[in-house]
C-alpha cells in the first residue's frame, strides 16, 4: 500500500470515528435531556393530580374516574392499582396503552420504559392515600412519540452533518497525502537519477517553507555534496596512490630487464641495479605501510591518559640518537596530560620531527606547552620554508612542495595527511606557519585532560 493511500485511509478513518463519537454523543445526551424533560413535566403533573385528590378525600371511584380524567396525557394513561395489586381505575384514550405493565409499590419511581414496537414510554409511580384510608398506587404513563420524531429527524440530521464532514477531510487527506509525498517522490527521482547516470543532481529549495520536508531537502543536498567530495577525494587518492606505486615498479622492472640483458657482464650495472631495486622495495613497502596506515588509524582505537611532554621528550631522544641531529626540546610545563591513544600520538610527533629532519638541515626546535585548557607542541625547521598558498595543501595525501627533493628524502605525501586524520580523531588541530626562506613552524594542539 503506498504512502499516499495510508494517509488519505488513515485521516478518513480517523475522522469517521471521531464523527462517529461525537455524533453518538450528540444523539444519546440530547434523548437524555430530552427525556428527562418529559420526566419533568410529567412530575408536575403527577404533583397536581395528587393534590387534586388529597383536596377531595370523600370522592367516590366514580367522581374519581372523572376527576383523573382531567389529567389524562394525550399519548397516556393512568392507573390506580389497590394493595392486591389490582387496578380499579383505568383512564386512557387508546386501548393501545393498557397493555403496560403495572405492579404494587409504596415508593416513587421515574422512568423511561423501552418498547420493542412503539416509541418509548415514560412512567411515574406515587403512592396515595384513597378515599376508604388505603394507600394505593398511581401510575401516570406518556408515550414519547414525539421524542421518537424528534431523535429519528435528529438521527438523520447528525448523518447528513457527519457525511458533509466526511467529505473535507477526505479532500484534506488528499491535498495533505500530495504535499507530503511530491517532495518525497523528487527525492526519491533524485536518488534515482544519481544512482542510474551517476549524478550529483541535488534538490531545489527555492519558494520553499523551512519545515521539515525542508531540512530533509536541505540535508540531502549536504549529503549529495558530501559525497561528491568524498568521491573526488577518494578518485584523487586512487589516481595519486597508482601513481605512486607505478613509478617505483617501473624503475624496478626497467633494472630488471637491464640485468636480463647486459647484467652479468658488468658488475657495476649490477651493483647499481641492486642498490636502485632496493630503494625503489623500500619505498614502496614504506607507501604500502603508510596506506595501511592512513585506514588504520579511522578505526576505533584504545583511549588512556597521556603525557605529552613526556612523550615527545622520549621521541626527541629517539631521532638524536637515530640521525645524529641535535634537536632542542623545551618544556613550559609539568602537567601535559591529554587523552588519547598512545602509539597515534607518538606517531604525529614522528612525522612531524620527521618532516622537519628531511627539509632542514639546520637546527630543530621542538617545544612542549599548555595554553588554557589545551596542550601545544611545536616543532620549527629553518629549512626553506612553505609559500603562504601551498600551506593549506600539505595536509592532502600525496601533495608535496618540492616533489624532486620529496623523492630524494623518500617522501611519499602521506605523513601529514595521517597526522590531520590522526589529531581530528583525538579531537585536535594540527597547522603549520611559514615564510619562504626562514622556515616553519608546525603545531600541535590536544585538549587537556586532568
């Protein structure tokens, strides 16, 4: 069942039922009152008639007859029943009515008898004291049948008023099934269209209301541009990664059918070709490595307290002894602690040593400090430094500055793309400023966390 008929059968029902019990209600409180009503009146008439006969206590049957004549219902009757529950005085215009029960009783009673073929009937029951000193019973009766016109016009009535309600709401129904669903169906054509030719069609929200229907819109096109980038960006990656792994295989299969050919003869072609195979293994292990790693590091890792200073400190120690460089460390501050997952951490602050290693040849200075409630780490080179409009461009994968000194260091433009991926997991920022000729400064930033 589509959508649209739910909502057209959903509101019809629901206003069917509402009409339904307002429509009863209406019905049965209005008989109520009404009824009641005749009661009432009946009440009064029964009061006069008693009266009548208390002021006439010496009235024989006869006079009685005539006297209760005078009050006799157009659509009733009534009847005086003796202890022996006989009636010994019955007036009526229509011998119809004879045929309602009677019975003995000493208490007052109202109520409305329901008849199976004839209207209703209302019924009044007194005691009295009669001319001879017994207590009798007085039932004083009314057929309703003008109650019954009235409730069978009011019956009609309430079903022309409920049809003439019914028909609106299905005409709602209908026009709100048409608003919701057209955004709904250029969604979903949307989707189609994008997933069939492989377009990043969005929706148009012009002379739109801001409702709902609207943010959906709204965050679908947001998803659609997501997804563009992420696409373009996983195409570069694919592009750049192939790139980068065809080069290093060339070389090797090019040395390789140099030493096919001429490789046994000379053994300094042999060497070279060795030591170029090599190198170009090594490089592609390392990009491989860092690939994996790059995926890696998205994935949920394990989360602890950890000292920043003390980290950077051992890893400062490890690149001295590893390159023979003299770093400076400085710490500003005895509580660095930040939380996170370790091995990540370490991880960015060797790439960022790293990086600064292979473009300066000059000192190195690496500092650890606390600035309000986040931690910074800043390694600076005096190297040749970034221009201003290649600084926003480092952190992408596979993009570097000097490509031709890149390969002489064995760069492969992944190092600062995993440390952004890995300082945005731990809810960081890492940012480099430079100038062109004095160097760069490249900083670390982690929330604190006591």
């Amino acid at each position: 069942m589509k959508l649209r008929t739910k909502i057209q059968l959903f509101t019809s029902l629901f206003m069917l039922v509402l009409v339904l019990l307002v429509n009863t209600s209406i019905y049965f409180l209005f008989y109520k009152i009404a009824a009641d009503s005749d009661l009432e009146q009946m009440a009064v008439q029964m009061d006069a008639l008693t009266e009548t006969l208390a002021d006439n206590p010496d009235i024989s049957n006869e006079e009685a007859k005539r006297l209760i004549k005078a009050y006799l219902p157009t659509n009733g009757m009534i009847r005086v029943i003796d202890e022996n529950d006989r009636p010994f005085i019955l007036q009526t215009k229509s011998g119809a009515y004879e045929t309602l029960p009677w019975e003995y009783v000493t208490t007052e009673s109202k109520t409305i008898e329901t008849q199976a073929n004839g209207p209703d009937v209302a019924i009044i029951t007194r005691p009295v004291i009669w001319n001879n000193g017994e207590i009798v019973t007085v039932q004083l009766s009314n057929n309703l049948n003008h109650l019954e016109e009235t409730m069978k016009t009011l019956f009609y009535v309430l079903i022309v008023a409920g049809a003439i309600m019914l028909i609106p709401s299905i005409i709602a129904g209908t026009l709100l099934g048409r608003f919701l669903l057209n955004p709904i169906q250029k969604l979903i054509q949307t989707m189609k269209d994008n997933t069939k030719h492989a377009k990043w069609q969005k929706i148009n929200l012009e002379n739109r209301s801001k409702d709902e229907l609207y943010e959906m819109e709204m965050t679908f096109n947001e998803m659609i541009d997501y997804l563009r980038d992420n696409f373009e960006k996983q195409e570069i990656f694919v592009s750049n990664a192939s790139h980068e792994l065809k080069t290093p295989i060339q070389i090797v299969k090019s040395y390789a059918q140099l030493l096919e050919r001429r490789g046994m003869e000379n053994p300094e072609l042999l060497q070279e070709s060795i030591e170029a195979i090599d190198s170009e293994a090594d490089r592609m292990k390392k990009l491989v490595e860092q690939l994996l790693s790059l995926a890696k590091n998205r994935q949920a890792q394990e989360m602890n307290r950890v000292d920043l200073g003390e980290l950077t400190e051992e890893t400062v120690e490890t690149f001295e002894r590893a390159y023979a460089r003299k770093i400076n460390f400085q710490q500003n501050a005895d509580d660095l602690m930040v939380y996170g997952n370790r091995d990540q951490l370490e991880q960015v602050i060797y790439i960022l040593i790293e990086n600064a290693i292979k473009y300066s040849n000059d000192k190195i200075n690496v500092s650890a400090s606390k600035l309000n409630d986040d931690v910074i780490i800043q390694v600076k080179d005096h190297g040749q430094g970034i221009h201003e409009d290649e600084q926003k461009r480092i952190f992408d994968r596979f993009y570097r500055v000097d490509k031709a000194r890149s390969r002489e260091t064995g760069g492969t433009g992944l190092g600062l793309a995993i440390a952004k991926v890995i300082t945005e997991e731990h809810h960081g920022e890492v940012s480099v400023s430079s100038k062109v000729g004095e160097g760069s400064t490249f900083t670390l930033c982690l929330p604190y966390r006591e």
